[in-house]
C-alpha cells in the first residue's frame, strides 16, 4: 500500500491576493498531493505530522543552476563576466569530485527549500556523476548537458559539431523520464557565443524528434552579446528565432541585453526567461528587465546559476534580490511585488522547465512542499499579506523547517532523512581539499 502522509495544521499558500494562505491539512499519497482538507476531518491510514507554526509553499524551482559548480565556490571572485568565463573553462573535476560537488550543492539547495533543478551540466567530463547525484538527493531534475562547438575564448571546452550531437542525443536517449519521472531532460547549446549555427539546428531538430525542450544561456554579458551581433550581423534573439530554438518549451538564463524587438520575439513564441540575480551582480552582467517583460507576457523564472558565480544555491535570495533589482532599475517601489515573486519562485519555474503538475499545492498535483518556520520574530505577522511580505524579504533559506520532494520527506528539523548527509560532507570536504590544493582556477 502506498504510503499517506496528512501534513496537518500549516498555513497552505494559495495564490489568492486576498488570501494568500488558508489554514488547511495537506494529504499526499505516494508522490500526489491526495486531497487538501480545510475542516477537522477523521481519516484513517495515514502518518500524521504536526506542521503547527509554519507556512507550506510548493517547492522552489531553480529553473538554471549548475549544481557541480559547488567545489569552485569563493575561488573565481571579484571578476567580471569575460574574465570569470576563462577561469571557469578550466574548472575541472575528477568523476568522484564531480558526485560530491553536485551532492554537496544539492543538500544546500533541499536546505534552502529547493526542491526541482534544471541543472545545466558544464565544464563536465563525467556527466553520469552529475546525474547520479541529483538522482540519490531525491531531488527533482531537469538535466541537460552544455555542448560547445565554436571557440568563443581561449579555454572554451568545445567538440566537434558531430560529436556534440552525438553526445546530447545518448544523453536524452539514457535520461529522459528516468527514475520514475523524476528526472527529465532537455537540449543545451551552451549558449549563441559557444556555439555554430549548424549545432543549433541540430539541436532544434533533437528537440523535435525526443519532444524535450531546449535550455540555452542567452545574452548575458554585454560584450558577448555585441561580439554576437557582429559576428551574425543580428541580435542573438533573432539568431535564434529564426533557428527554431524559441519556442513554448525553451528556457533561456539571463536574457539582459535584449531590445524591445528581442522581448516581442520572446513573447511571441511563448519562451520563457531565467533571471539569476545574485550571478548577474557579481559578475556585473546587468539587469534582466522582467518587469517589461512580464507586462508583455513572458513567463519569467529565477535561477541561483552555479555557486562559481552566485556563492549560494538559496532560492530565497534570489527572490528578494531580483525585487530589489527591478524596484531600483525602474525608480518604482511598486515593481515585483511579494506574490510575483512567489510565482516566479515555483508555478513560473516549473512552467520555464515544462513539468507538468508541479508548482501548485493542489490535488493531483506532485507533492513537492516546503514548509517554512514562521514563528520568528523576522517572519510572523498576523497579517497574511505582511506575512507574505515578509517571507519574501525577510525569510532566509535556513528557516526551511522541512522540504517534501515528489512525496518523500527528504529533510526535517535539521536532518536528511533519506541519506547520510554526515558522511557526504566528510568525503565531500576530503575531495574538496585535494581540488582545491592542485587547482588554479
Ligand atoms: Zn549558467
């Protein structure tokens, strides 16, 4: 019999602007949200957990991160886009130091409240690694493995365009729908700068054949993005309309330099956009302009990118600080308000990564919950919507009490319940300190 877990006395987030959370009890059976009961009900068969105090929200979806990135945390720092690229096409990893990098950065991001990924795998020799590791976190994956095969810099890792077809093919063919579901794929041509116009109609008719989407950096530095536009004689957007790669299933990180023309090509074939804040400001790229985008339409997500860059795999400050962003680029203190950034936390992100039934607390819908202690003098408020206000603004990724992942209660109060997180961080730190002590990056 399928196990039935009754989440009992949270403040349930709805969605609603006039009611942002109902007092309820959250039943999942096996990895479904069963139902959602409102009154005091008498059911029988189920595990009972006291969830008084807190706040459940659907999971947070980081819709572009690079989890294996984590063992390059604090080494590539106070450097711009162009210099940081050079520094992270050397980042290297051993197959064992791959496992634990992704590990380690996946325990942060369940932490933290995260509960899908679409992890975009660069600088990897050892791809399977990287898979395997978002497969034993419990975590739900949109993985896609980053081909290269035009040199945009001195180390870019590219291939030959054959090679790179060959290689995102086998990769879809041994991953997509694997671990019951929980992990899908999508096509990655690592991004315009990187990659010939020949791969990405390769990858466009991939994309076809597999039905899987496509998940692409795009204009991100401002260099790159002019470097493009010289070499295509268009901007990078148009380059990719007119190759097929925009469409209803394509997320595209960063998307900063664009113009109107750019954003009304987005709107119009249904892309979504990644915004990664926290990257975005150290590596001084600029600033995604989602409020226009979002007024024309476009589903725009948020990502933490990889630690490399960003220093955290914590959703939460990449909420606030994209607020922040968009109030002070637009000179409005109105701009991307709590509840905006709770859809492009979870419902945007799930949407941007084309998983269905995910990002809502919702009957039928996958059980990926996150509760939140609410009872702290920086949270509670008796007023919902200051309470949401404040859970946006205030709220940090370690006051996660507990994080439900397809079902399945993979932390609580503290601890993994699925794995030795213990033992991970012991051989995680040994790998670590041997990668750290040879490299240059
Ligand atoms: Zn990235």
């Amino acid at each position: 019999m399928m196990l039935m877990i009754l989440f009992k006395d949270a403040l349930i987030f709805t969605f609603d602007e006039n009611k942002p959370f109902k007092s309820g009890n959250i039943l999942v059976k096996g990895d479904v949200i069963e139902h959602i009961y409102f009154e005091d009900k008498k059911i029988n068969g189920y595990k009972e957990i006291n969830c008084s105090g807190t706040v459940a929200l659907p999971g947070f979806v980081d819709a572009h991160t690079h989890l294996i990135q984590s063992f390059g945390r604090g080494l590539m720092e106070n450097m711009s886009l162009t210099q940081w690229l050079e520094h992270i096409w050397q980042y290297s990893l051993d197959p064992e130091s791959s496992y634990y990098s992704t590990l380690l950065g996946a325990i942060e991001a369940i932490r933290t409240g995260t509960t899908t990924v679409c992890e975009m795998i660069t600088e990897c020799t050892a791809p399977d690694k990287v898979v395997q590791a978002i497969k034993n976190s419990y975590l739900r994956g949109v993985v896609s493995l980053a081909v290269s095969d035009f040199q945009e810099g001195e180390h870019t890792p590219l291939v030959s365009t054959d090679k790179a077809a060959e290689r995102t093919k086998s990769f879809i063919e041994k991953y997509h729908n694997s671990s019951e579901g929980r992990i899908t794929t999508k096509i990655s041509p690592v991004g315009l700068p990187a990659v010939t116009i020949e791969l990405l109609k390769i990858s466009k008719s991939l994309a076809d054949r597999y039905n899987v989407g496509l998940h692409l950096h795009a204009c991100e530095g401002k260099i790159q993005t002019e470097r493009s536009k010289e070499r295509f004689k268009k901007s990078e957007i148009e380059v990719l309309y007119e190759n097929g790669i925009l469409q209803e299933n394509t997320q595209l990180a960063h998307v900063i330099w664009v113009t109107k023309e750019d954003m009304l090509l987005l709107s119009k074939t249904k892309t979504s956009v990644v915004q990664c804040p926290s990257s975005n400001i150290k590596l001084i790229d600029g600033i995604t302009p989602i409020s226009d985008m979002m007024d024309i339409g476009i589903n725009v997500a948020l990502g933490c990118d990889g630690a490399a860059s960003s220093s955290s795999y914590d959703m939460l400050i990449e909420g606030r600080l994209s607020s922040f962003l968009q109030k002070l680029d637009k000179q409005n203190a109105d701009a991307l308000s709590p509840m905006q950034v709770m859809k492009m936390l979870t419902i945007n992100g799930a949407k941007a990564a084309n998983l269905k039934n995910v990002g809502i607390i919702k009957p039928g819908w996958k059980a990926d919950i996150v509760f939140i202690d609410i009872d702290q003098p920086h949270i509670y408020s008796p007023n919902p919507n200051a309470l949401l206000a404040n859970i946006i603004f205030s709220a940090k990724g370690s006051d996660v009490k507990m994080t439900v992942i397809n079902g399945n209660i993979v932390y609580k109060d503290g601890e993994f319940l699925l794995f030795d997180a213990k033992e991970i961080f012991r051989r995680g730190e040994e790998l670590l300190e041997k990668t750290t002590n040879k490299s240059s990056f």
